[in-house]
C-alpha cells in the first residue's frame, strides 16, 4: 500500500487534503501534522528545513511514494534543499530508505501550483500575499512568481496571529474582525493595484467569510486547496509511473506529534467530521 502523504507543521494541511480528495476521494491518503513544534513560520530556516526532513522520511518510511507539502513555510524553507540534496540520497540502493521503486518517489509543495495560476486571476498584474512571516520573508512567491509572470508585482503582508485564531475556534467571532481587517488594510495601503490576493497559509480559508466581508470587491481571493488539488491530478497525468504505485481504497489515516485528542478536537473545525489519530514521533 503507498498512500498520498501530506505533510504540515499543525492543521493548515486539512484544507489542502480536503480540496485534494474532494477531485480525488479513489486515492489513499496518509496525514502527518507536527504539532508538537508548530507553528514553523517564525523559525530559521535550517530549524523548518530538519523539521521538515524528519517528517518526510517517516512518511517515505510508512510507504509513501510521494509526499506534499502542504504548509507554506516549509514548500518556502525546505522543499527545494529536500528535492536537490535529500531525495538522491534517499533513493539510492544503500540508503535506509531505498525499496525497489525509490527512484520514482517525488516530494512536491503548495507555492509553485499556486503560482502557475496566478496570471490568469489578476488583470492589473499587482498581487498581493497574506501569509506567515516566514514565507513572506522568504520570497518564494515572488520569485516562483515572476519566473513565470516577469510583469506581475508581488506584494506581502505577514499575518502573524491570523492562525492561532484559526486553531482557538475563533475565526467566525466578532474578535477576529480588527486582525483580518488589519492586515488586508495594511496590504492594499502598500499597493492599491492589488487585484488578487493569495493567501499563503493553510489556514487561512477558514478565516475566507471574514476576509471577504474586508476585502474590496473586485479582489480576488486565492484560496491553495483547489488548485493544488487539479495540479496533482495534472502530474498524475504527465507521470503514469507515479501515479500507479499510488493506492487506491479512498481511505485516509491521520498521524500527530500531539496529543492525538488534542489534534482530533481542532481537526473537527477543518474537516467538519469526526477522525481517528495516532501519534508519532519525529527525529
């Protein structure tokens, strides 16, 4: 069995395995949240990068063929070191990890299929990003950006507490207004062109009533769920090789650094419905 891995630093993760098994619910799907050590996006960039590695090799090591980032900070912080310098040595005859079929095991994240969609939602070509302050500060938007659209303008705004509120249960309360308000002011002060907004964290679309209720008409706002789910599909079909190894039951198993009840009670406000975890350990 080689189930789909997804991999975030808390709960974002749920909204990219929801939009990915609701086009593609055939799939097995194996969840792994470190909990335990989130939030990541105000960590270095060598802390999220081992983080990162740790949960990657236990997912590989639990039979995955290929596995998703499904945090932004670590799609910004680790995907690329992990791509170039991990997977090789992973899959290669010697390695702990290596089976028969390790050669075709792929690591992939939420920035570049968000990227590639981008140019067709935005007419004045300004952009903007909420997201953590990791991922603002690392740029990779940008540059994954304009590698394919040179003439679009990518503007960011951290929102640093914008998650925490997710995971309170708080991102339908009035309480939560003065923050969402805030930093979508803050964005469209520092370009008023902005036609189209990313938000750059998973957790972010369950705050999407409120910042609609904020953002200008006219804006479009980008939630990653959809999109990264119709890039998986597009990758199954451009890499037959991979997708075939992936099982198929339409089953989905959950795995936390946490408190498994801990992680099953905030996972309700993700998935609207019940789960079962297990817990792990990392490094």
């Amino acid at each position: 069995m080689a189930p789909i891995g997804i991999f975030d630093s808390g709960y974002g993760g749920l909204t990219i395995l929801d939009g990915i098994r609701q086009l593609l619910p055939q799939y097995d799907y194996l969840y792994l949240g470190d909990n335990a050590r989130a939030p990541y996006g105000g960590r270095s960039f060598e802390v999220v990068y081992q983080f990162t590695r740790q949960a990657v090799m236990k997912l590989f090591s639990m039979g995955c063929q290929l596995v998703i980032l499904g945090c932004n900070t670590a799609s910004a912080k680790a995907l690329r070191t992990i791509q170039q310098c991990d997977l090789p040595q992973w899959n290669a005859p010697g390695s702990p990890l290596y089976t028969p079929t390790a050669a075709t095991r792929r690591v992939l994240g939420v920035i570049r299929p968000t990227a590639e969609v981008i140019g067709s939602l935005t007419r004045s070509r300004h952009v903007g990003l909420l997201a953590t302050e990791g991922t603002v500060k690392s740029q990779s938007y940008k540059l994954e950006i304009q590698k394919l659209f040179p003439d679009i303008t990518v503007s960011g705004v951290a929102c640093p507490l914008w998650a925490a509120i997710v995971e309170a249960g708080e991102a339908t309360s009035p309480g939560a207004d003065y923050f969402v308000q805030k930093r979508i002011r803050q964005l469209l002060t520092k370009d008023p062109l902005i036609d189209a907004v990313i938000l750059g964290c998973t957790h972010y679309p369950l705050l999407m009533p409120k910042i609609q209720q904020f953002m200008p008409q006219g804006v479009s706002i980008v939630a990653q769920g959809s999109y990264v789910a119709h890039s998986l599909q597009d990758y199954f079909l451009r890499h037959p090789e991979i997708e075939t190894l992936c099982s198929r039951q339409g089953t989905t198993r959950y795995l936390t650094t946490e408190l498994p009840l801990r992680f099953q009670e905030t996972a309700q406000l993700f998935l609207n419905e019940k789960i079962t975890a297990e817990h792990v350990v990392l490094g």
